[in-house]
C-alpha cells in the first residue's frame, strides 16, 4: 500500500470515526438534554447533514447549552473535514487527470527502491517488488521514454539521476535502495550523487564489462552485479552438466535436498522411453516434478510424457538421488571434452570460455573479430563459418552472441547442420526465449531473468533459489490454502505449481504428498514457471 492510499484509508477512518461519535454525543443529547428521545437513524440523518453544511435544522431549535456547543462543533468539523479532503483526495485526482507527462517528482513514497534507468532487467525486478508490495520509483533523463512508462502506470519522474535534486525528488532520503544501470561511466556519477542525498541507503550497481566494476565499488556501491559475467558463468554450468555428472547446477533448498535440470544427452537411456516406463523414482528416489521440451513446461509430467533428446527434467532430492537420476541422463558413449563451440566471444562468451577452462575442458571459438581468443573467424549465422568449426561433430554450441536475431537464425543453422548436438542459448530479451525454443534450442538463459532475480535477492535481502535456471522458486506461506491439503488446494492444476517443501516448526517436509494439510505458519517452497508463481500467488497468497 503507497503512501497515497494509506492517507485516504487513514481519512476515512478519521471520517467514520468522527461521524460515529457524532451520532452516539448528538442521539444521547436530544434525550437526556434536550428531553426529545428520537431514533437512532434521524440522529444519523442529523449529523450528517450538519458535518456537510447542508444543515436542514429539522430539530433546531435546541434549549440546552449542550446541544448547541455539540451541534456548532459538528458544524466546524465539517468545514475541517471538508479542507482536509482537498490535498488528500481532490488535489491528486485533479493532478492525475490532467497530467500528460511524467511529473518531475514523486510524492507519497517511502522505502521504495529508486530505479535509475529502466529495460528488460528492471521489468523482472518490478514484477519481483509488485508481488511484496514494495513500492517503486524509475528516474529517468529521457522525457519521452518517461512519459510512456508513466501512461502505463508506473510510478516514474522525469529527471537526471546523476543530480542531487533529482534523487532529492525521487525521494531517495526515504527509499531503503538504488539501482544504478545508466551505464558504466555514468553508475559511479550516480552512486556519488545517492550517497551526498542520503549515506545509508543500499546501493546496487549494474557493470556490463567487468573490469569497471572497481570504479563502482570506489564511488560507494553496496553491491555490483556484472549481468553478463554472470549470464555467461551459468551458460557454462549448463555446458560443463552436459558432459560431467560433477557438475550439476543444483539449487540447495534446505539440507541435502536439492532441485536440478538435466538435459537428456543424445544416446541417453531415457530417451524414447515415458515418465511410468523408466521408473525413475524406484530407481533413483529422485522425484521428477516437472519436463521442459522444447520450451513448454509439464507439471506434472504425466506418465506418458515421452522422452526425447531435447527434454530437460525437473527433479528434486538430495545429493545422491539426483546423482544416481544424473547417471541415466548421460550418453553411454561419452562426448569428448574438446567437442565445445562457443559462438560469441564478447564479455558473455568471454565467461563462458574462463568457466570452460577452469573445470578442464576444452573448445573452439567462433567470433567475428580475430584476436587471441578466436579460433575462427566468421559469421556464426553462416554454415561454411560452422562447419570450419567443426559443428557436425560437436556435442554441444553455447550461443554467446549479442543480438536475439542473430541467436534465433544462427539456432536454425546449427541445428540443420546437426540434429543431435545440444544447443545452448543466450537471450537478452524475454520474448526471445519461446522464439529460441521454437528454433530449436535446447537450453535458453535470458540475460534480463538472471540479472533481474539477483537485483531482487539483493534489494529484497531474500535468498534467492534460482537464478540460473528456467524456474523460480519462492518461498512462501498460503493463506488461501490454509486448512486444505494439497489434493484439495489442487495447485498444480490451478497453478501449474509444484510445492516441492514445506517447513513447519523447523521441521522440513520434503516433496509433501497430495494429502499434506498446509497449516498457517508452513513455509512453502513453490516450483514454477514466473507465470506461474503470478497464478500461485493471486490464488493463494
């Protein structure tokens, strides 16, 4: 709730508050002082019409000198009830109604996150600050883009971020965060002016290239985050997963209990096989809650899903049931380790290749521009470039490259040119990801997700349980399910959630059943889409 509409709340609190005591004062006078007993509902009518001036006088004349203070007092409140309206209700509507820019301040916020820029990343975070309730502020220098998210409905102010005055009307002294991601020259100017407006507040700055992250840290950021780095180091994860049952990219949710994404490898022994026919869970005890393919998510799987060489299963157990479920993903006749491509070598391939290198394997590098960290140079979107690659042979192709149309077309290339190799995707945009999946990738990250759900983690102060994975997992309590199990709550259908945990009086329950009753204070952890972690909490939260 802004500041805004507590106002109002508290107003009309004040107003039925004021009103109540009225109609109780003004019904006990006309009976004991003025010796008129009358109903309680003309009293009503009585004090009504004198708080809004309208003051009929159907009961004037009054003999005692207690009726006429109590009435000249309705009388005056009224007229103070009224002014108190103006700023409150009439002034803000008035202002919103004919306002077509962005307004140059922001009023009624406080322990906001101030937003200095706005894109992709910022639209995640946004969704993230919406669904706590966390009010917002997006400051931004460019007039026109401002008008256009203020006509959206967000709360934004045209201004320059990188002056005092500016954060000063953003209200920057009593926000509890900043998030600078102008660029990498202009964060630091801005992080200097946010702790000249307000010292204490935590301050998070986005470096696209590494290596000017220390000047962020120098101007006083709490927190630098490098999206693609990071974007880069998850990608490669996803690489290294492909060939080394050592490393899966779990995400731990409590103690030895853990949720993980496994890529079927070509020459798998689940491939061609259903969910019922491979008996997963009597062979490992890992659960599998959900099956991507091809970009659409099945929760639950049923147990005629069919498995290809482009499913990726969704699963939860501890250390050794996800290891022995590993087991069966993997080819029998192993990939070689120097049988890599990355296309791409800009900050984000540039990550992808040092995470390749420090677990051990080798790769080839496709990159337009030649220097000592390209093995070929060429297009990758060109088949002669993918082939001089060495892409029929190759197991696996991390797509690094920068722009989502090159991505989608350099998918189909790589694709016709091996049907079986895994393709690994970058993507900037979200509304690229389905766009990759349909081309023919395997594994898609957007950069917007990852960076977007760590800026969350941080101005949050919330764990965050899945940055580098297709899913969001929150933590969370229920109210609307409270007193139903989970057969009755009915949440993967409704939702296309999956509660994979709960914990209740330090206890865990892991992958509770369909008859597990959700009691208040149970922490659940839901698994799903971000679509549907949005149904989960509108239904149940």
């Amino acid at each position: 709730m802004d500041r805004r509409t507590r106002l109002i709340v508290y107003y009309l609190i004040i107003v039925v508050s004021v009103l109540s005591g009225f109609v109780v004062l003004y019904n006990y006078g006309m009976a004991t002082w003025e010796g008129r007993p009358q109903p309680l509902y003309r009293s009503i009518e009585v004090v009504v019409q004198t708080v809004t001036t309208v003051g009929y006088g159907g009961d004037s004349p009054w003999s005692s000198p207690q009726m006429n203070y109590l009435v000249s007092l309705m009388a005056l409140s009224g007229l103070v009830l009224i002014f108190a309206a103006l700023p409150v209700l009439v002034v803000p509507l008035f202002e919103d109604a004919f306002r077509s820019t962005a307004p140059s301040a922001v009023r009624g916020v406080e322990d906001h996150v101030v937003l200095c820029s706005y894109g992709p990343r910022e639209e995640i975070l946004i969704d993230e600050l919406t669904e706590r309730d966390v009010e917002y502020v997006i400051v931004n220098s460019d007039r026109d883009a401002a008008t256009d998210l203020y006509k959206t409905g967000n709360t934004v102010m045209f201004g320059d971020p990188e002056s005092d005055a500016a954060l000063r009307r953003a209200r920057l002294e009593d926000a509890t965060a900043l998030i600078a991601n102008v660029d990498d020259e202009t964060n630091p100017s801005v992080l200097l002016a946010a702790r000249e407006v307000n010292p204490d507040v935590q301050t998070v700055s986005l470096a696209e290239n590494p290596k000017t992250a220390d000047y962020h840290r120098y101007a006083g950021a709490d927190h630098v985050l490098s999206p693609k780095q990071l974007l880069g180091d998850h990608l490669a994860a996803k690489a290294v997963g492909t060939f080394d049952r050592e490393a899966i990219e779990a995400v731990e949710i409590y103690e030895d209990f853990e949720i993980a994404e496994f890529p079927l490898q070509s020459g798998s022994e689940l491939i061609g096989q259903t969910l019922g026919e491979s008996e997963i869970f009597e062979r490992t005890e890992a659960a599998v809650i959900g099956v991507w393919s091809r970009g659409t998510y099945q929760v639950p799987p049923p147990p005629d899903v069919r498995f290809d060489a482009r499913s990726i299963l969704v699963a939860t157990g501890g250390e050794s049931e996800l290891d022995r479920l590993k087991a069966m993903t993997l080819s029998e006749g192993r990939h070689r380790r120097g049988d890599i491509i990355i296309a791409g070598m800009g900050i984000v391939g540039l990550a992808v290749a040092t995470a390749l290198s420090n677990a051990g394997f080798e790769y080839t590098t496709v990159d337009l521009v030649e220097d000592s960290t390209t093995d070929v140079v060429g297009n990758a979107t060109e088949q002669q470039v993918l082939r001089e690659a060495g892409i029929t042979d190759a197991g696996t192709v991390v797509l690094a490259l920068p722009d989502d149309t090159a991505t989608i077309f350099a998918t189909f290339a790589v694709r016709e040119l091996n049907p079986q190799i895994e393709i690994i995707a970058r993507a900037n945009e979200r509304e690229s990801v389905s766009k990759l999946y349909r081309a023919g990738a395997d594994y898609v990250l957007s950069l917007a997700a990852v960076s977007g759900r760590m800026l969350a983690s941080i101005v949050l102060d919330e764990e965050i349980l899945s940055p580098g994975t297709q899913l969001k997992l929150v933590r969370t309590t229920a109210p609307g399910a409270v007193g139903k199990s989970l057969g009755e709550a009915d949440i993967r259908n409704r939702t296309g959630c999956t509660v994979i945990a709960a914990e209740r009086n330090d206890t865990v329950v892991t992958n509770p059943g369909a008859s597990f009753v959700i009691e208040h204070d149970d922490e659940l952890v839901v698994a799903g889409t971000d679509e549907n972690i949005s149904q989960f909490q509108a239904a149940f939260v």
